[in-house]
C-alpha cells in the first residue's frame, strides 16, 4: 500500500503537509475504517459561511402580512 505523498508524487503543484492531520495511536485499522474517518473528518470540516440574508425594506416589510400597523 503506497502511503499518501509516494501515492500523489506525480502531481504537480501539490503541497503536502509535513506532519499528518490525524494519528492512529492504537490497533490497526482497515483500509475501509480509516476511509470511514477521512470520510466523516471531511464533512465536518469548516465550510464557506452561509450568505447573510438580505435585509428586508422598509417598503416590502409594510406591506408583509402579519405586520404591525404603524400608521393608525
């Protein structure tokens, strides 16, 4: 089994960290069980925030149902 930087050698512009994001400290895992890891590590990882929604206007919040009238 070719480790991760013997693996993606031949890519250019590829920049390897130098020390590994995680470390098994005890057993030996399957290939399946660490994908399982990688897998669940990625989904967490931080994403693009979330675009703020846009504010409403004056004009279109009047005009919402619901609304409390401000003019009586």
């Amino acid at each position: 089994m070719l480790a991760g930087r013997q693996r993606f050698a031949h890519f250019q512009g590829v920049t390897v960290a130098e020390e590994p994001l995680f470390k098994v400290v005890r057993g030996t895992p399957t290939a399946e069980e660490v994908a399982a890891i990688v897998g669940v590590l990625l989904s967490r990882r931080a994403g693009a925030p979330a675009a703020a929604p846009a504010p409403v206007s004056r004009w279109r919040q009047s005009a919402r149902p619901g609304s409390r009238p401000r003019w009586r």
